[in-house]
C-alpha cells in the first residue's frame, strides 16, 4: 500500500471554529470514488451530480487504452448511483460540468462538459473537446471542439482545461459559455451552436503573458470589494508561464495558490492587476438560508500547501491544511474549518447541507489509480451550538 493510501493519511479530524456545526462522512476513502467533484446544480427531488475522473470497469489493472471517470447522483440517502457509468466516456474523461442557463438557448438545461480527447497523463497535454450531457442518458455527446490557435505558449494546443461559467444575462457575454486552457494561455468561448472560438489569448503578443488559473465574472458574490467589475469578465493567472513549462522531476508543480486578478474588456486583457490573492476568491459559495450563524455568509474554499494539480507521481501524503474560510462584516476571511485533507476541495449547498467533495491524487495528470476520494457534509444543528 503506497503511503498516501494509509488510513492515518486519509481520515480527517477538522476542526469547527463556530460551535453548532457538525461534519460528517458521507462517502469515505477507499469506496468507488477517486478525483470527485461537484456540478453546482440540485436536482429538484435533492440529488446531487458528482462528477469523477477516474475509475475504469472492474480490471484487474489500469487499462491505458480505454476512458476513465464518470457521473453519479449522490441521492438525498447519501447512496451513490451511476449516471454516466464507467466504460461510458467515450476515449478520455470528463470533467466539471456545468448546467446551461435559458440563455443557452436549445441546449438549456444540458451540462457542458469538459473532456480530454485522450485518457491518462497524455491526454491532459493534448488537445481538449466540450461534451453535452442531458442529465438522463448514460453516455455523453460531444458537443464542441475546441481549436488550435497561434498562441506564442504551449503550441498553441488546448489542454489542461479550467472550468469557467456561462456568461450573465444582460451583458455581451450571454448565450456563451467559457473556460481557459492552461497550455496555450487562452480563454476560450463555445456559442450555443457548438462553435468554438479563442476569445482572449494570453501569450504576452496582444495580451500579457498568464497562466489563467482562473476564471469568473465579477458579481455580488464574487469581488464584493470591486464594485467597478461587476459583470465583467475576469482572469486569474501566474504571470510568464503555462502548463508544460515547468518539468516533471517526480516532486510535482509547486505554483501556489496566489494568482493576479485581471479585467477582461473587449478582447483585451489589463495590463495591470485589479487584486492579487488566493484563486479561491473567484469561487465562493453563500450559505444556505438554514445555514446557522453563516446562513448567507460567503464562503471559501483554500486548497491549502499541495493542490491536487501539484501532486504529480509524488508518493508523500497530502497535509491536511486545507480549510474553509467565512466573509465576516468586516470583510475579513476568518477560519470555518481547518484541518481538511489537501488535494482539492470544491463544495455547495444542497438544501440545508454544505457538501465538500475531496479529489484525491490526480488520477489523469498524475496517473494515480487508488479511490482516494471521498465526499463530507457540513450540516447546522441549533441544540448543539
């Protein structure tokens, strides 16, 4: 047994700073679940999609040649059942689904997937597609495939995809959905006819040079502090590099969580900086109405010292620094919980219950095959406050 797999590695002990709140195992290590992930949607009767990048139809071993993830429904029980079984991805695997607003036109109401091409550690450097999903059958549709470009980073190649956001209603971006791609520096735009398009390049021709490890759209919730960049368009990156930059020496990428906040206006990228700070700023969460002393409270979600995306054949355990932080009325971040398993954690709400799903060792980029993944509850309880 490899020694991140060790049972004292893997169970967590966190610690609750506000009195009240009551966490729990839902689905624990060593079960079915290996990168997990949430889908940011609840079905009407409670159901959860949790999206996963790995596993494989019972093999005795890893087979190289054939897909690997899944889609489940996380049921209201805590059962798990498949969706989008394994054996059913087509050739590479999915991976952050998000559901189409009205907006989206014919397709509302469809989850746009992201996908390599290609399974396992190969894959995740060449070139990506976007799958559709209808949220009732067992197998997915490609629905977009996204182009090469002459971006001075990475070949101009598509991969190493990060999740983005359907663009706001009333703003140009509506009827659009985005995500970035970390090998050649671009945020990349689908339409809902299935084109796709290279909105923005970030190769330090046109644009600064910037590894966007981040994407949103200013809001209420996101950047409160700003309110000049509500509703536009927002890339977080490391300056002067990509995805294939640094080698793969066994001790994995050590990139950090800080990035550089740039607004995005007319194709064009600030040269400036509007904020610098955790990537986790891009991606909170508000507390559900039920939700104790954080009922509206937005939340965060810090990875902690070694992401997931860092953990490349490294055999050493994930140091359980990851945390969940709160917006206090201040505008401070204070301590939620601490003490969670590192790797990455992505989290919502569904009804009164704040789910955290932990993707384990990378299962594609890394190429680690153990179900090291697990889901957690976050739940309220007034008579224990």
């Amino acid at each position: 047994m490899t020694t991140w797999m060790d049972r004292e590695n893997l169970d967590v002990k966190p610690t609750i700073h506000i009195p009240g709140y009551k966490f729990r195992t839902i689905i624990p290590y060593g079960d079915v679940l290996y990168d997990p992930h949430l889908c940011n949607w609840v079905a009407p009767d409670g159901s959860v999609p949790i999206c996963d990048v790995g596993g494989q139809p019972r093999n005795s071993v890893f087979d190289p040649h054939h897909g690997h993830g899944a889609i489940w429904w996380l049921r209201p029980d805590d059962s798990l059942e498949p969706a989008v079984p394994w054996g059913h991805v087509h050739l590479g695997m999915p991976m952050f689904p998000r559901r189409a607003p009205v907006s989206f036109g014919h397709w509302a109401g469809h989850f746009l997937i992201l996908a390599q091409l290609h399974p396992g550690r190969p894959g995740a450097h060449w070139d990506h597609v976007i799958h559709k999903w209808d949220g009732r059958s067992d197998q997915f549709e490609i629905f977009a495939i996204l182009p090469r470009n002459n971006s001075a980073q990475g070949e101009g190649i598509p991969s190493a995809l990060i999740p983005g956001e359907f663009g706001p209603e009333g703003t140009e971006y509506e009827g659009s959905y985005f995500c970035t791609a970390l090998r050649n520096n671009t945020i990349y735009r689908i339409h809902g006819n299935g084109r796709a398009d290279s909105h923005v390049i970030l190769d330090g021709a046109d644009n600064p040079s910037l590894l966007p490890r981040a994407f949103c759209f200013g809001s209420d919730d996101i950047f409160p502090d700003y309110p000049e960049v509500r509703g536009k368009m927002i890339v977080g990156g490391v300056p002067n590099t990509n995805f294939t930059a640094t080698g793969d020496d066994n001790k994995g990428r050590v990139v950090g969580q800080e990035v550089a906040f740039h607004v995005i206006e007319n194709g064009r990228c600030a040269a400036e900086p509007f904020h610098v700070g955790n990537r986790m700023l891009a991606f909170p969460t508000r507390g559900s109405a039920d939700f104790g002393p954080l009922s509206n409270a937005l939340l965060y979600t810090d990875h902690g010292s070694i992401m997931q995306s860092q953990s490349i054949r490294d055999f050493v355990a994930y140091p359980h620094d990851a945390q969940i932080l709160y917006r206090s009325e201040d505008g401070s971040l204070q301590p939620f919980i601490t003490g969670l398993r590192g790797g990455r954690n992505d989290f919502q709400f569904a009804g009164n219950r704040l789910l955290i799903t932990n993707w384990g060792k990378s299962y594609s980029t890394g190429e680690f095959h153990e179900a090291d993944g697990a889901i957690w509850e976050v739940t309220y309880d007034p008579a224990a406050a």
